[in-house]
C-alpha cells in the first residue's frame, strides 16, 4: 500500500479538496461497515472526525495521511501527477468535441485508483454516463458541477455555469430532442459560432448536423440545406463517414416528408450497407411509387437484422406498418391498421426524439380523415405546430 501523503494545493481548490476526501472518507467507512471510533481510534476523536467527514473541519495534512492509510486509499504524489494530467487531457478533448478519443482514453482505465486525489472527480464525471451522488456537489469546482448538470439533464444550468461551445452543443441537442427546435437552433448557433472562434471543429460539425436536423424536421429544406452543406465540408476534411451518413441519410428522410419519392428513392436504393432504418425508408420510397415487390423483398430484408437506432420491437412495428399498406391497398379501411398505427405513434413520442413522431405524423392524419376522427386530426396538429402538410 502506497503511503497516504496530501498533496500540496493552491488555495482556490483547497477547500473543495478537503470536502471531497471527508466525504470519501465517510463513504469508505460505511462501505466497510465501521463505526467512527473504530475508524479514528488512536489517529483522533470522534467528534473531530465526525467534523471532517462533513466538512467543517480544515484537519491536519497528518491525521488525513492516517485516516486514509487505514482505510486503505491511496494518495501519493505520483497518483496525483497521473490523475491531474488524464483529466486535463480528458476536458480538453470534451471541449474539443472529441468525443470518441475521450473514451478511448478512458477506456479500462482504473478510475478508482485515484479516488484518494481530486482528480478523481474530474475522470469520474468525464467517463459517467449518469450523475454522481448529490452529495459531492459540495465538492465541485464550476467546471465539475456544469458537467454534473449536464448529466442530470440541467443543460440550461449547465450554460450558466459555464457558457462555452460545449454545453451550448448539450444545450441544443436536448431542446432539439425535446422538439423545442427554435430555442434548438439559437443553442446551436451560439455554439457552432463559440466553437469556430476557439477551433473546436467536431464541435462545430455536430453543432451544424443538428442544426439541419432541426431544419429537416421542420421542413425549412432551404436552411437544412444550407447548414447541411457546411456540415459537409467539415465532414469531408475530417474524413467523418458516420456524420456523412447522417447527412444523407437525414436528407433523404425529408425527401420522403416532402413527396420527393423518387429522388428519395435513387438516394437510399444505392445505399452498399443499409441500416435497418433505411432500409424502412427505401420501402416506403418503393410503396409510394408502385414498386411493390421490391418494397416487400426490402422489408423481408430489414426484418432480419438488428438495429441500435430503437427498441426492435418497435422497428418490427415500424416495417409491420410498411407491410400491411402495402399487402393491403384498402388498409384505410381496417381498424387493425389503425390500432397498429396509433399504438406505434404512441410509442415513437414516447421513447424518440421527435423527429420520429413528426415523420409518421402524415399517415396518423390520414387515419384521423378517413374515419371522420377531425377533432383529433386538430388537436395533433396543434401539438405539431411546425410541421407542413
């Protein structure tokens, strides 16, 4: 076991830092299902621990050293030397938008090896999919605690605590996942425009990529082509085949939402290793313009992969829908479509971003007209009031 030594920290910080080691300190203690006497017997009192576990105790660097030593957590300086210089690589490349080699660099990494140092925030918060207890709030810096409010899902708070291209990106992608697609694109703007002056191209990229999906989804096809275009250009120069994909893809899909069928068509037909979505694309394309054996040999496709798009049992649904328009031409007429398609409708708005819903959104509408149903055409279309028809 490494000795316990405490780190010499400038001032701002030092507070924060002695915060988090009493409350790690508590933590390890209730873990091992000790009490504070047996825990503090011979290095101090109860009640000075007992303070130091809340914070109100600024102890000595040498009561730490022992509290931590029997507790077995290691803090050295090599540890802390190792610890500060991954996380200063790790905010670096989040603020950089660089998002896959800021995995890869904390891949298997042994984040609880540097529990003991400070850092450990930083790399836990870094590697998270999912908030830290509320309780080490006390300990964050604003840079720790933004992205804490990230990971809760505050993204507006996050902006407060630290206005910069990354958490004004975080900012847009949850407003445009929420459909709130013009608060979206002022988020996104503001940050493409943060990220260009700083140099962060990924994040400029993805600020672009949702910008013409939030356009796509309002079908304003001239502005999702125009953010389009340069989300190209950047994807092209950073040789970014998935964001050149969605690119395509996503233009193809309001193709579809505009009746542009078979440019649609020429788009996704010539797709070399078609997702399970597109492949449900290309067969509504093959539907609405009367190649219905192509349209259900593609659907036979599609029905034996995978997809990590959406739960595939809601993909099932999605291409059962395809097929029964196409086996049944008088499908307006049976109430077994209607049912399959208002329970998938259901399930889109519920577990999607809203661009899901707002795509199947014409068909819904045309049940609603034919079978007289006009107050509820209404209604849906007042709860989607961007989109076109």
């Amino acid at each position: 076991m490494g000795s316990a030594e405490i780190i010499n920290l400038p001032k701002k910080g030092v507070y924060n830092y002695m915060n988090y080691l009493g409350y790690i300190i508590y933590r390890e203690r209730l873990r091992r299902n000790w009490s504070q006497s047996g825990l503090c017997k011979g290095i101090c009192t109860v009640s000075y621990l007992s303070k130091i576990e809340t914070g109100k105790a600024d102890p000595s660097e040498e009561v730490l050293r022992l509290l931590l030593e029997r507790l077995e957590l290691k803090s050295d300086q090599r540890i802390e030397k190792e610890a500060a210089e991954l996380a200063m690589q790790g905010w670096e490349l989040l603020f950089d938008g660089r998002f896959n080699q800021l995995r890869h660099l904390l891949h298997e990494k042994d984040i609880e090896r540097y529990r003991a140092v400070p850092a450990w925030l930083d790399l836990t918060l870094l590697s998270s999919e999912k908030p830290l207890d509320t309780a080490l709030e006390a300990c964050m810096d604003t840079r720790q605690l933004a992205l804490q409010r990230i990971l809760q899902g505050r993204e507006i708070e996050a902006v407060q605590l630290m206005p910069n291209a990354y958490t004004y990106l975080t900012l847009g992608m949850a407003d445009y996942k929420a459909g709130n697609y013009s608060s979206a694109v002022d988020a996104l703007q503001t940050a493409y425009d943060l990220a260009s002056r700083e140099g962060a191209v990924r994040i400029m990229l993805e600020a672009k990529l949702f910008l013409g999906n939030a356009y796509c989804n309002r079908q304003d096809l001239p502005n999702m082509e125009r953010q389009y275009r340069v989300a190209q250009r950047l994807a092209e120069d950073l040789q970014d085949q998935r964001a050149l994909g969605a690119i395509g893809y996503n233009t193809a899909s309001a193709w579809i939402e505009t009746g542009r069928y078979e440019d649609a068509y020429t788009w996704f037909s010539r797709q070399e290793q078609p997702s399970l979505m597109s492949l449900h694309k290309l067969a509504i394309c093959c539907e609405k313009t009367g190649r219905r054996e192509m349209a259900l040999s593609t659907l036979k496709r599609a029905e034996g992969m995978d997809t990590d798009e959406m739960d595939r049992s809601l993909a099932m649904q999605l291409l059962s829908l395809v097929r029964y328009r196409v086996e049944h031409p008088d499908y307006l007429s049976r109430e077994d479509y209607g049912t399959l398609l208002l329970e998938s409708f259901t399930r889109l708005r519920r577990e999607l971003p809203s661009g899901f819903a707002i795509f199947h959104l014409p068909w819904v509408l045309e049940w609603y007209k034919a079978t007289r149903q006009y107050k509820k055409a209404c209604e849906l279309l007042e709860e989607f009031p961007e989109k076109t028809l």
